[in-house]
C-alpha cells in the first residue's frame, strides 16, 4: 500500500482531553440546532404527502420548474430529473390536498406558457402513518446496526472494544444529524442510508487500528511500554491508509454533492461529514476512551491490592 507517512510518531493521544472536547462542543452545537427548530426535517416518506410524476412537452431546468411551482403555491416541493430531462418527478407535503386535484395543480403550473400541456404519468398519496412506520423502522434498522456491531467486536476482540466502538459510532451519528440540521437538509431515506453507510466505514476503520493493536500487543512484551503508548503506535502505523481511505470517500462525497443534484445532496453531504468525524473518532473517541477506561481499571485493581498486600505483609510478620 502506498505510504504517505515514513514512521510516523505523532502523539495523538496526548491531545485526547482537547479532543473531547471540541466533541462535546460540536454535538451540543448539532443538538441545539436540532431543539432550536424543533426536531429535524423530515422528507415525504417520513411524513407524509404527494408524489406526481410527470412527462413535460419539453425540457425545464430545475431553476425554470421551481420558481413555476413557487409562484402555484408549491414552493416547498422537491425536484428530481430522471432518465429522460422531460421526465420529472414533484413531491410536496402540501396537507388537505387531494391527490388528483394537486397533480392537476402541479401539470397546469408545468405546462402551457407556449410548451404544451405536461402529461400526468402517476400521482400518490402517503398517509402520515406509513411516515411515522418508517421513522421507527429507521430507528430500529440503527439500532440493529450498533447491536450487530457490539456483538462483531466484543466476539473479535473484547467487550470494551465494543462498548467504546459504539459509543464512538453514535457520537459520529449525532454530528451528523447536528450538521443535517445545521445546513437546512431533509431527513430522507437516502439520509438515513448514508447513515447507515458512515457506521459502515467508520466500524472499519475502527477494525484495522484494533487489528494492529493486537498485533503489537502480542508482539511487545517489553515492561515500560503503557497500554496509551501501544494505541498511539496502533494509530500511526494505520495512518497512512486512514488517510488514503478517508480521501476517497471525501473526494466521492464532495463530487455526488457539487454534481449530484438536488436529489443525492442530503447523502452526499451525510456521507462527507460521517467520513470525517469518523475518522477523527476512531482516535479521539473509541481508542481515547479505550485508553482512559484501561487506565480506570488499573487503578481500581491498585487500590484493590493495594490493602490486601498490606495486611498480607503485617500477618506474615507477625
């Protein structure tokens, strides 16, 4: 593998504590977003509304259809050009509106002035219920998600590789939403699987610095080397490759974002965060907590011994 590092020997754990708490400072920055505009964004799927697809008589950039649609009183649609630039599909969550009278709405805003009459290919309504069934459906396929993942790792490796692994994978899950809400994005289902994928990458990431660090575990037996010293040399070891992977998602995200289209900027943008964050969290979050918990535990166990050895001692004198 390509080697942009030459023996890195950076120390980042060392610079744990700041870490955690530009984290804590960006979750709250997310979360109070969130509360500030009561709750996130929800698309058509998660909360109900209209889908008319239709067939214009000749193409219109998306700029041309919105602003038709702005000026029926439809502004808040979503916009998407498929297959054909002729082919165009309108979702709105314009409520009290019957199915037919607003694909009608949407044709008569689209067609005429001088282009001919937009032909009505589907019009569908999805109730508020199936909505709210989707948003607990995503809450579990999450959930699913961290759970699997708590099982992998602590089989693989050990429960507190677990517990910290999935600590780390929803703090990158909440940056992720804070910035959804941040930047003004709908939670949508291809939202919600660009999720799914950043704990997907960021578990991954997550596997090869422990996989190193069992490496190095086993292999150095040395007395003087801390358990800190030995995640911060698992850490450097991988970084070359951690960059290399992380540069590609971003390269990918940022290009479905600028050229996407309106309909992959909510993934696109999901995904360019979670790279980021997740990356950043296989350090400051699951190896930084992994080293302050083992820390934790040796101190437990000294203070523990510490007395039984004491009075061990007074009886063996006695």
């Amino acid at each position: 593998m390509l080697a942009i590092f030459r023996n890195p020997a950076y120390d980042f754990i060392g610079w744990r504590r700041v870490a955690y708490g530009v984290s804590v400072a960006v979750m709250l920055l997310g979360l109070g977003s969130i509360l500030a505009k009561g709750g996130l964004r929800y698309d058509l799927d998660f909360t109900g509304g209209t889908l008319v697809e239709l067939r214009l008589a000749e193409p219109l950039s998306v700029g041309t259809i919105r602003s038709r649609l702005t000026a029926a009183g439809l502004g808040e649609s979503v916009i998407q050009v498929f297959g054909d630039p002729r082919d165009v599909l309108i979702r709105t969550q314009i409520a009290g509106a019957h199915a037919v009278e607003l694909s009608r709405r949407v044709a008569d805003a689209l067609g005429g002035h001088g282009t001919g009459a937009a032909e009505i290919r589907r019009a569908e309504f999805v109730g508020p219920q199936i909505g709210q069934e989707l948003r607990r459906q995503a809450l579990y396929a999450v959930l699913a998600a961290l759970g699997g993942i708590l099982v992998y790792i602590w089989i693989r490796f050990d429960f507190r590789g677990g517990v910290v692994t999935i600590v780390s994978l929803a703090h990158d899950v909440l940056i992720c939403l804070g910035a959804l809400s941040l930047a003004n994005f709908e939670f949508s289902l291809p939202v919600l699987a660009a999720l799914l994928t950043v704990i997907g990458f960021s578990v991954n990431d997550r596997i090869v610095m422990y996989d190193r660090l069992r490496e190095i575990r086993a292999k150095r037996g040395e007395k003087g080397v801390t358990f800190a010293q030995q995640v911060n040399l698992a850490v450097n070891q991988t970084l070359s490759r951690t960059v290399l992977t992380v540069a590609t998602v971003a390269m990918s995200a940022a290009t479905l974002f600028l050229f996407g289209g309106t309909s992959l900027e909510g993934f696109a943008f999901v995904v360019l965060v979670g790279a980021l964050t997740g990356t950043s969290s296989t350090v400051y979050v699951a190896a930084a907590l992994d080293v302050d918990w083992s820390a934790w535990t040796e101190r437990r166990r000294a203070t523990r011994v510490g007395p039984v050895a004491r009075v061990g001692h007074g009886a063996l004198r006695r």
